[in-house]
C-alpha cells in the first residue's frame, strides 16, 4: 500500500457510510465519482492517511501524488503555516518552516508533497531536489513554468511544465513577480547540465492565440460545450489546458470577440 498515491485495490463490502477496501481503506459513497461500484471488483482509488478516521481513499480529481510536484491553491492560513487544496477534501498542510516565501489565502503555489512522520500527506515549497533536467528541449521552443524561487541577485528559478529546471536572469526582467506566478517564455540557451534559460515571449497576443487554439480544441472534443467556466478552480484548469486561469479567462474573452463562441443560458458554445 502506497500512501498519498493510487492503489489498485479489491472491493470487500459495502458499510453505512463507506465502501471497505482491501487493506482497510474506506472509500466513502460520496468519494466513488460517477464509477460504478460492484462488490469484488477492483478500483484505482487515491489513498491517504486521516488521523481521525484512518485509511481512506477516493475515486474523485486530485491534483498530485506524494513524491511528485503539484499547482496547489491556499485555502487558509494560521499561525502553522497554510492549507492547500490537493482535491481529496482534506486539506494538506505546509508548514511555515517549509516556506519558500510568506504565502496567503488565495495564492496558487508549487509544492512537492510527502508522507509525514504520522504518513500524512504533507507539502514543502523547498523543491530544488524535485526538480528535472528537461529532454529534447529546443532552443527557440516556447514554454510555460511556475515561479517556485526568486534571487533579487540572480533572477527567477523556473518550474518548466511545473516540473523541469529552467531560469531567467534578472537582467531579462520585464516587471515584479512572485513565487507562484505562472509565466511563459521562451528557451534561449541550453546549458551543458540540460538546464534552461528563458527570456520572456516578445508578444501576448501569440501566447492568447495559442492558449484559444487549446480551448477551442478542447470544446471541439467536447460537443461543442465549454464545460470549464471562470468559476473553476486554478487547479483545474492547469490540470485540463495546462494555462494559468488569467490566461485562460483571456483566451475565452478572445474567443467571445472573435465571434468563434457565443454565451448561450450562461454556457459557451461553439458558434455554429
């Protein structure tokens, strides 16, 4: 049994409240998703530990597995340190000593996540060591990254696709930024390591083209329908269009301009 991860597990019972597990994980009825549930058959379920109610396990999103890097928002902050959103309905703690920077409700933040000393699923923003080199990069290639480390005397440490090294000088600087901020560039050198340096993208409007061209495919798939809305979390439209919800909210508003979808009983189609 991995904790924090998905385990193929066996169906053994249905009780009151919850489906039980093999291995004693309690899948709760409101956890199964739209998965239909057959006694003896088998599930892919997200396991965690609660230290309150034990083993449990859900069928529903989450936005990441212990030992990898995730795109959390903040849901609350105390004295402790802050909450995170990780989609299993309790919410992951990261610690103020595992701070990076100062964060507060509402931020969206790059973490790697691990088991505790209780096997909790707990988070860090200190994610140097989680960090890839990046293959068959190119020079020229656009990218999209998270900003996880800001060196006034160096410049910015990128996450690229949220999880490869890359870099942009302070000289490149265009404005302020802060850790957590979703950024697109562009990689202008590969060093001899396979890290990255980035400059900036010289002009926005290619970048909310290509970000339509994402969401138009997407309702393309998806009959026409825009099933994402502004209301959406942060989270999940990283995890669907891989794009920061700014980005996303002007590519639809571009998308409104141009005629190419209409808003029908608050709902985005496809003008046809």
């Amino acid at each position: 049994m991995e904790y924090g991860k998905y385990n193929e597990l066996e169906i053994i019972k249905k009780d009151r409240w919850f489906y039980e597990l093999e291995g004693g994980v309690k899948l709760p009825f409101d956890a199964c998703g739209d998965i239909e549930i057959i006694i003896g058959n088998k599930v892919n379920p997200f396991v965690y530990m609660d230290v309150e109610k034990g083993l449990m396990g859900t069928l529903g999103t989450v936005f990441g597995q212990v030992g990898e890097l995730a795109y959390l928002h903040v849901v609350a902050t105390s004295d402790m340190g802050a909450f995170l959103d990780l989609g299993i309905g309790k919410h992951v703690l990261l610690l103020k000593n595992k701070m990076e920077v100062e964060v507060k409700e509402g931020d969206d933040i790059l973490v790697a996540l691990k088991l505790d000393n209780k096997n909790r699923i707990a988070a860090t923003m200190k994610i140097s060591d989680y960090i890839e080199v990046r293959p068959n990069s190119k020079v020229g290639e656009d990218i999209r990254g998270i900003i996880y480390r800001i060196n006034p005397e160096m410049g910015l440490f990128i996450a690229v696709d949220g999880k490869y090294h890359g870099f942009i000088h302070k000289s490149k600087l265009q404005k302020k930024y802060k850790v957590g901020d979703m950024v697109e560039a562009k990689i202008v050198k590969i060093r001899d390591d396979g890290k990255l340096e980035l400059s900036f993208r010289d002009l926005a409007y290619k970048e909310m083209d290509k970000d339509a061209t994402v969401i138009f495919e997407y309702m393309k798939d998806h009959h026409g329908i825009l099933d994402i809305s502004e209301d959406s979390s942060p989270e999940k439209i990283m995890n669907i269009f891989k794009i920061s919800k700014k980005s996303f909210k002007r590519a639809v508003g571009n998308l409104y301009r141009d005629k190419k979808i209409e808003k029908i009983d608050g709902i985005f189609k496809i003008v046809e």
